[in-house]
C-alpha cells in the first residue's frame, strides 16, 4: 500500500465520516475516517461479523444519537475512537484501523 491523498482536512466535520477507497496488494478496498474531538480516526470499511460494508453504500456511519458506529446490516456497534466492538455478533473483535496523517492540509493514507 503506498501514500495516498484521502480528503481536504476540512472535510472531515466533526461526527461525520469521509469515505474513501485505496489499493492493497492491487486490490482496491474501501475505507472512512472520521472526526472525533481532536482526533482523526481510519478504518476499513468492512464489518468483523460478516464481510459487508457498516454503511450501505450511504456514508452513514454513526447510530443516531452519535455515540457509537453501527453495521447497517446487523446492528453491531463499535466505539468510533477505538473501533472495539461493544454489542451485536461480533462483540470484542475490532475494525480495522487504516494508519493517516496530517501533511499540506490534507489527511493521507499511510503504509
């Protein structure tokens, strides 16, 4: 996976996610990052139930009332800061963080 240029950084509003796809081993693959507080969090796109997208294809990451992020299709929750799942079939398994930085005023993806 090589450096890749994801979002201008004022795209990224607090509690709200920004999608984005990026290549690994030649395969693209999906992700999102989202604001939390001063942080920028990154994960893969991919539920630790079932192999499916949390969102259904919508961007909505978040449950309603903010506070955790949700598998549309099953109704896993997983804390946004840490990515640990807390409820539904897959309770204690993690999303799969993607490393970013901050560089030019952008976010970029990481090897």
């Amino acid at each position: 996976m090589k450096r890749q240029r994801l979002a201008n950084i004022k795209a990224l509003p607090e509690g709200e996610a920004v999608k984005f796809q990026f290549q690994r081993d030649g395969i693209s693959q999906e992700g999102f990052a989202l604001s939390i507080g001063d942080q920028i969090v990154a994960y893969e796109n991919r539920c630790r139930h079932l192999p499916l997208s949390l969102d259904y294809g919508d961007g909505r990451f978040f449950t309603r009332d903010g506070a955790h992020l949700i598998c549309q299709s099953h109704g896993a929750l997983y804390e946004p800061l840490t990515g640990l799942c807390v409820r539904g079939p897959c309770v204690g398994a993690s999303l799969r963080p993607l490393k970013v930085e901050f560089a030019k005023g952008a976010l970029w993806l990481v090897p």
